[in-house]
C-alpha cells in the first residue's frame, strides 16, 4: 500500500471501513466523497433540496425518493424524471429488476441525459457503473445537471464543496490523492458573470446604447416581419408579453394558440399573463438560464 494512502483519512477506523466497503480492481481508479466531508451541512443540504425537488416534480407519479443513493441507483426514478422534465419517450422498461436490466436501463438514461445535454463522454461527471454502483459523488453531480438544464431557474443551493479522494489500483498497491471538487456553482463568480457586455454598455458606455438597440430592432423585425408586424421601439412594444411571445414562437418553431395568451391585453394582469408565459417557455426550452422578474 502506497505510504500516502494513509494521510487522505483522518482517522485510522475509516481506512479500515473503506477497504470493507469497496473493491476497486487492478488497473482501476475511482473517486469518491470524502468520509470527513458526509457531515458537511452544504452536502446534506443539496441532497435534501434535490429529493424535495424529485419528489415535487413526479408527484403526480406517486413516487416518493426518501435516498438519492439507494432510491437512484436502479433507473425507475431517472426514468420518470427525464420523461416529466424533457418529454422524452425512452425506449426502455420502467422496472428493471436484475442487475443486467438495471445495467442495461440505465445506459439509455444516460445516453438519454448526454444527448439533451450536449455533453461529449468525456465531459460527463457520471457513468452507468457510478451510478448502479450507488456512488454518491456521480449521482449528485447528475441530478445537478440535469436540474440545471430543465429547471433554469431552479434556486440550486450554491457554493457546495466536497473534500474527494481518488483511489488507484496500482501494481505496487493502493494510490490516493486528495482533490476539493464543486457540486454546485460560486454564487459570487455566478454574480460576478451576471455582469455581462450589456452592463458594461449600460455603465460605461451608454452613448453605444443607441446603435446596440438598432441592431435588436434589425432582428426582432427581421422575424416578426415575416407575419406583417413591425417593431420601432422596444421598451415599449415588448412590455405587454405579444411580440416576445411571437419572436419565441417564430424562432422557436412554437404554435401559439391565441387562446392560451392575450393579442391584445387590456390589463396590467394580462400583460403580466404575457410575460410569464414568455419566461416559461424560454425556461422550458432551455433558454434562460438567470431568474427574469415579470413585472
């Protein structure tokens, strides 16, 4: 055993119970939570806003997660999850009883959440054996993103930090080292990207102000033109919700029945109908990514 595996616990009892509890083979590396780090208040608060959320979400599933461990790790709930949030039609049965179903289940999850995520293999924070095999670490790395991407606008806890060792299977025995890994983002460095161009343009340079709008009005009127409507001022004309709802729609590709919104609204409520019903479908789409206040 290598002399610094020793050093990444800070008790000699849980060097003992790591070595029960995991089997890492020849060749292979793993990275896990911390023992010292599973009475951090920031995890357990993450992973009890993520079963709230879960059990919010497929409530009408009548399904109830009380362990993101030991409630995930089949597939059943990932399933329902991806098919209420995205939409999705899995090809795949909802119950997968023995291991190699559940193995098999789970590889078209993932497939599933990679592609609506855009994510490259190597990109990915999780795998199918992570994820069977209970790993907390990748469960909680994959309902984060898979919130983040769904629910925008979902008010993650921020900031959570995790102490990680990863733990090779070497030929001259056990490798570790020590890493902090970030579940969920900086709320500081978050604010600090909110602050983007166009607060730079409106702090320092708002005689450019002018000449980003005509560029605004050239693409909005670009699309909405194309249904014989014209756009000459924007803080004016996109405050009742009718053209963003349009512009999303022309872009989007939506149908837009003129029941579900008001053309021609006669009330500040029914402008505010329009707004929010701008904001959810850019949420839904995947397209806003900040919290937007309607009013």
């Amino acid at each position: 055993m290598d002399s610094d595996f020793l050093n990444v616990f800070t008790q000699p009892s849980t060097v003992d119970q790591f070595l029960n509890e995991t089997v890492i083979a020849k060749g292979e590396k793993r990275k896990l939570i911390k023992p010292t780090s599973s009475n951090n208040p920031k995890l357990e608060q993450l992973k009890q806003f993520l079963i709230d959320w879960i059990n919010r979400t497929l409530q009408e599933e009548h399904i109830v997660v009380k362990s993101l461990e030991e409630d995930l790790f089949d597939g059943l709930v990932l399933h329902h999850l991806l098919e209420k949030l995205g939409s999705l039609k899995l090809d795949v049965d909802k119950i997968a009883l023995t291991e190699k179903k559940q193995r098999q289940k789970l590889s078209v999850l993932m497939a599933a959440v990679a592609k609506c995520l855009q994510l490259e293999e190597g990109q990915l924070k999780w795998s199918v054996e992570s994820i069977l095999t209970k790993d907390l670490l990748s469960t909680l790395h994959l309902l984060v993103a898979i919130a983040k991407h769904f629910n925008p606008n979902l008010a993650l806890p921020p900031n959570v930090q995790v102490e990680t060792i990863t733990i090779e299977n070497t030929s001259r025995g056990l490798k570790a080292s020590n890493a902090v890994e970030n579940i969920t983002d900086n709320k500081e460095s978050t604010e600090a990207q909110s602050n983007d161009a166009f607060d730079e343009l409106f702090s320092r340079a708002p005689d450019k102000l002018e000449a980003v709008k005509k560029v605004f009005l050239q693409f909005v009127n670009q699309h909405v033109g194309k249904l014989g409507l014209s756009v000459k001022d924007i803080e004016s004309q996109f405050s009742d919700g009718v053209i963003l709802l349009i512009l999303i729609g022309q872009l989007e590709g939506y149908f837009l029945n003129l029941r579900n919104f008001f053309l021609t609204p006669a009330s500040t409520t029914e402008m505010l109908h329009n707004v929010n019903l701008a904001l959810d479908l850019l949420a839904d789409g995947g397209l806003l990514n900040f919290s937007v206040n309607s009013e």
